[in-house]
C-alpha cells in the first residue's frame, strides 16, 4: 500500500467510523437501527424515531408518563432517572466487524464504560470495555467477533449515569442481522437510589451490584434505581407494565432520612404502600426489602431521628405483612451485610455510597441470600 492510500484510510477511518481490519465504505453495510431484529434488554420504553430525516433509538428505564410527574409526586429527580443503568443492546450476526455509533442526549452524561459481551452455549463472555468522554455528542463502539464467520450474538450495555440514543450500526458489507436465538429471561426489578443506580462505580453499569446478582441468577435486569431518591410510589405503580418478574428488591431510606421534609410516619405509609402494590402487581415474585446499609454518617442534615429508626420501621413494616400473609415478602438488614469494607477508596469522603470492589462484596451476600 502507498503512503499515499495509507493515509487515505486512516482519513476513512478517522472521519467515518473504525472497523478492525481497516475497513473502507464499500466494506460497510449500515442497518437501520430500527430494526426488529435488535432486542434492547433492561427497559420496558423503547423509542424509535427519525431525527433530521435519520433513525435513532433512545430509551428511558421509567415511562414517560412517570418521568413528567412533578418531583414531589415522583420522589426523585427525572433527570437521573434518563439514565441508562443496565440497559442493553442486542442483537445477532454473522459480522466479524461491529460499529455502533451513540449519540449522547441532553441532561447527564458522566461518561463511562460500555461493556460489550459475546454470548455464546457457556454463558456471556465480556470481550470489550469502551470508555467515552461526556464532551463527546456522537461516538463509536468497534469490536471483532471472537468466532470469525460465525454466527454470534451480542449485548452490548449501557453506562449507569448516561443517556445516550443509538444512531447507527454497521456491519460488514456481506453480514446482516440474524434472529436472536436465546430466549427473553425473567425479570430481576432493582428499585431504590443512588447506591443501587451505580454511583461509585464509575457510571460502568457491569460493576453495579444489582447487574452482578442479575447475571449470577440468570436474569434480566431492570433497574429502576435513581440517584438521589426517596420512597417513591409511581416507581411501584410503574409495575403493571412488566410481566415476568421473578424478583424484586428495595433499598432504600438515606435519603428520606436526610430529606429537608423527613418525616417517619409519611416514611413508613409510603413504604407500605410500595411493598403492596409491587406484590399486588407481581403475587408470583419475590420482594426483598433491604435496610439502609452501613454509613459513616452519624446524624441526618435535618432531623435528630437516627438511620436505626428508618431501618427499623422497614423491618417492622415487613414482620406485620408477613404475619398477615405476605409469604414472598423478605427482609434482608443490610447494615448487617455491609460494612466500612463496601465503602468508595478513590472518595473516602463518600460517607455511603459502594466503591467497585464494595459494590462486588456486596453483590456476593445478596447472591446468596436470594438464593437460599
């Protein structure tokens, strides 16, 4: 090749998009990102629109309904709940070269990494992280099939704290986009805040511990999580629109103990009021209510009441339905399974939140409590 051509490639390569054996345009087949044959995992909202006449799909973990109530009727910010925690992408091909290109929407994009996994007859084997900067609008993701010319499939997941929509997908010019060949699985719903939304984890939402214990018990995650939220009520409402759900789980608590407004007694009514209707919608599911977990806070920014009294309203709530029949309801005192040892090492002044090694600790109790 002349240096000439040479240069003329890496141009292609560098304005358009990388495919990993220096693909040029004529090489390239671009599938319409509305397609049928691409299954996005994790939400239950999928929208797909044209925007300046070119297809693009976005998708929100919330319907749209919920996210433009009022915060005081939601309990938690809309932004952070655009995010897209654990949402993936999949699809199947016989492509050796993949090339996804995002576009990242208004409001929050920390940046992070995506993961891309192969899945294959022994499970899901991650075969690529990408890192992306929250200054970039548009984007790509390039990876190689492991098994050349063979069919495969892929999931490739979104960050915790980003919202980005997909604009493109190309494929080699000789490859298309086949049928899934794994089933849907049943549904694990993670409802909670910041600790279940990811943050401490670099917004990678393959670190979370909600995705750990997802993929440790073969289910699909659908976390509903959102930073800085209290007990949330249209969260639990939400519900009517999954069908399949196996497992639930709560953590929540902080931040209704921190709340300028913190009260106890709108706490627990709140509270219960979730627990029914998340178990009204989904009888057949289990419902782990975890405690707020181990703090270094001592005392709330606006109260005087101490974490114990949330903590204990939770188990007090969950012994009382119990006791009237509420047989896949559970209580799992998540001060009791965590400890200073989940806390963040790169903020040490993080008084809460699950650094990445934390957050794997923390996954491993879970598992096996869930599983017992």
């Amino acid at each position: 090749m002349t240096k000439l051509k040479q240069l003329r490639v890496l141009l292609l390569l560098l304005s358009t998009v990388t495919l990993g054996s220096y693909a040029t345009e004529s090489q390239i087949k671009r599938i319409d990102v509305h397609s049928d044959k691409i299954r996005y995992l994790g939400t239950s909202y999928v929208y797909k629109t044209n925007i300046d006449n070119k297809p693009q799909v976005s998708f929100t973990r919330h319907a749209k309904s919920v996210l433009a109530l009022p915060k005081k009727d939601t309990n938690f910010n809309s932004d952070k709940a655009q995010t897209n925690a654990s949402i993936a992408i999949n699809f199947a091909t016989s492509s050796n070269n993949v090339v996804l290109t995002f576009k990242a929407l208004p409001k929050i994009n920390r940046g992070s990494d995506i993961a891309v996994y192969q899945v294959t007859s022994q499970g899901e084997q991650l075969i690529k992280t990408v890192k992306f900067s929250p200054k970039k609008e548009n984007f790509n993701v390039t990876f190689q099939s492991k098994n050349i010319n063979q069919l495969s499939e892929y999931k490739v997941l979104l960050p915790s704290l980003a919202n980005l929509a997909l604009i493109a997908l190309d494929l080699d010019y000789d490859s298309e986009l086949t049928t899934l060949f794994t089933p849907r699985k049943a549904k694990y719903i993670v409802m909670g805040d910041s600790i279940s939304h990811g943050v401490g984890q670099g917004s990678a939402s393959y670190l979370t511990y909600p995705y750990q214990v997802a993929q440790a018990l073969d289910l699909e995650l659908f976390n509903l999580a959102v930073g800085g939220a209290q007990i949330s009520i249209p969260t639990a409402q939400m519900l009517a629109d999954f069908n399949n759900v196996k497992l639930m789980s709560l953590l929540i608590g902080y931040n209704d103990w921190n709340a300028p407004n913190a009260d106890l007694a709108t706490f627990k009514e709140r509270y219960s009021k979730v627990i029914d209707t998340a178990l009204n919608l989904h009888p057949k599911a289990d419902l782990y209510c975890i405690t707020p977990l181990f703090t270094r806070r001592d005392k709330a920014k606006h109260s005087k009441l101490p974490i114990q009294a949330y903590r204990d309203v939770i188990i007090n709530l969950v012994k009382e339905k119990q006791q009237s029949g509420r047989n896949k309801l559970h209580i799992i005192h998540g001060d009791t399974i965590s400890s200073v040892d989940n806390l963040r090492t790169d903020k040490l002044a993080d008084p809460v939140h699950l650094g990445v090694e934390g957050a794997k600790l923390f996954a491993d109790k879970l598992i096996t409590l869930f599983n017992r």
